[in-house]
C-alpha cells in the first residue's frame, strides 16, 4: 500500500549479532557490506528508516542468568545497539548517503533524540533515519521496537533481515530438519504455531495494525536491496 507516490518507505530491522561478524563488538567489513547495500537501494529513491539491535554486545536476559539486574543489563543492551548505529551511520555516509541517528535515550552528543516527526521529514528528504537504543525501555526488543518506529514513521513495510535463515519456518530448521519453509503466512498463523523467528509482540503489533512484514536471510546476494526494493524474497507475513 505504497501511499507516497511510487516512493516507498520502509523500515529494515538487523540483529546486532549480525554486526558483530560473530564475535562481540563490530565488524567493519561486515558494517560496509551492509551499509553499501542500503545505499543502492537509496539512490533508487527508496525511503528507508533502521532498527538494529544489540545481541553482538549484549543481551538482558543473558546477563541477567549470569547474575545481573535485568533492568540495568536492558540498559547496557539498549546502550549497545547506539555503537551499531553509529557504525551504519559511518559506512553510510562514506557511501555519500546522508543519515541521522535518532536514540531513545537521549545523548545530544551522539544521536538527535527520538522525535518522530522530524525522522519523518528526515525520511521525505532522502535520509536514512536509524534509531537506536531500543524503546528506550527494559523488557522490550528490538523486533517490538521496529514494529512500533515502523508503524509510527508510517513505513509500508516491516523487513526483517535475518542471519542464517532465508525465512519463516514451520520450525527451527537448524533443529528439526522436517521444517518447512513458508512462502507467505498471516500474523495469526505465527502466533497459533508459536514461531519465535520474531516476538509475538512484533507480530501482534504488526497484526493489530496491518502492517506486512517481510522475514528473509540476508546473506543471499544483495537481498537487502532486493528486500528493500519490494522483491518478493523470504517469507511474506500478513494480517
Ligand atoms: N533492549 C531493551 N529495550 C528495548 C530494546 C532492547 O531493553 O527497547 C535491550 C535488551 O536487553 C536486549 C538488548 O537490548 O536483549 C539487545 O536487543 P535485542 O536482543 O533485541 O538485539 P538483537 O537480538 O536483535 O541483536
């Protein structure tokens, strides 16, 4: 339901893990491969606002088996997807696009705050908007968050960019070898079978209110432009 003319907008969610190439902090190479690929999509007129997450550095629920306040480790996971961002913002603009980190909490120095009708005008201006530190609140994801800067930042569609899976399964096909692959499924049909590739607060939030996500793996040959362009890869999951 592209309601901008032929422009799109689109809101691309990545997990930090990705980021980090596998190991804790930020791979470089890896940042530019992904940086390079939005860019294309950019230049092709496509209006695209980013969520990332922060798994590479890290994440309240681990920290909080090894003994830590769950809330203070949601802060330092919050914390974290800011350094992802600040990487993307890097590559980005040495690919000559131009950006703006918006967090959730604010920290003047690094980020604008998270005002959503400037990452809009932002957005109408030809500039990725990537927002950082979640929602700003313990006991959320980033998936629930990209839902809601989605919805808000009024995109036309979810994407949610995936490592090691090129779409939504009937199972965890790295456990069950049986699982298969769906093509495209409703929001319903997600949360009935309790597939956890997304948290159900994403889906529902998306359910709620219409909104398409596309799940897909990022590794196929720049399936990111493609995702970003609207080609129909990984699976497409609708109300
Ligand atoms: N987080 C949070 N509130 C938010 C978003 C993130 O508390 O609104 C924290 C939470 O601890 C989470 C961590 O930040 O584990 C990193 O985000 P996430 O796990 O979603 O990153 P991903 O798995 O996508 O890399």
């Amino acid at each position: 339901q592209p309601s901008r003319g032929h422009q799109t907008r689109v809101l691309l969610k990545l997990s930090g893990e990705v980021f980090g190439g596998g190991s804790i902090g930020v791979s470089p190479d890896t940042v530019r491969a992904i940086a390079g690929q939005i860019a294309d999509a950019v230049r092709d007129g496509v209006q695209v606002g980013v969520v990332i997450g922060g798994g590479n550095f890290f994440r309240g629920a681990e920290l909080q088996q090894r003994g830590m306040d769950r809330t203070r480790a949601d802060y330092m996971g919050m914390l974290g997807t800011v350094m992802n961002c600040l990487a993307l913002q890097d590559f980005l603009e040495k690919d000559g696009i131009d950006t703006r980190v918006q967090t959730a909490i604010t920290m003047g120095q690094v980020a604008e705050p998270y005002i959503p009708r400037r990452a809009i005008r932002h957005l109408e201006k030809g500039r990725v908007v990537i927002f950082g530190a979640g929602a700003g609140m313990p006991f959320f994801s980033t998936d629930t968050v990209s839902a809601q800067r989605a919805l808000e930042t009024k995109c036309d569609r979810l994407l949610i960019a995936k490592s090691g899976v090129d779409g939504v399964y009937s199972a965890d096909p790295k456990q069950d070898p049986s699982a298969t692959k769906y093509d495209e499924l409703t929001f319903a049909e997600a949360l009935a079978n309790n597939i956890r590739i997304v948290d159900a607060a994403a889906f529902s939030l998306c359910q709620e209110n219409k909104l398409d996500m596309l799940v897909f793996g990022m590794e196929g040959e720049g399936n990111i432009t493609r995702a970003l362009r609207g080609e129909r890869i990984g699976t497409l999951v609708t109300a």
